[in-house]
C-alpha cells in the first residue's frame, strides 16, 4: 500500500476524522452553551405582545 493508493486512504481517514473531531466540539460547545444559558418560557409580557 503505498503511492497514490496509500496516499489517497491516508488522506481520506484524516478527513473523515477531522469530520468527526469537528462535528463532536461543536455539540460539546452547543451543550456548554444550553447549559450556561437555559431556555425559560416567559412568565409575562409586560403588556408588550408580539404581533
């Protein structure tokens, strides 16, 4: 396995898992970010409605 064929298997996992790496820190960001600012309903308007 080596020459293009190696190289093009080589280049293809490192891709696959830099894909993979990314996917998993921006879920890990996104659930750092749910859990410093949770979602809450809110109680009141204050007269002030949304049309």
């Amino acid at each position: 396995m080596n020459g293009k064929f190696g190289y093009g298997l080589v280049i293809t996992v490192v891709g696959m898992g830099g894909t993979i790496l990314s996917l998993w820190f921006m879920s890990f960001v996104i659930g750092l970010l749910k859990r410093l600012f949770p979602y809450r309903e809110e109680a009141e308007t204050k007269g002030k409605e949304i049309v």
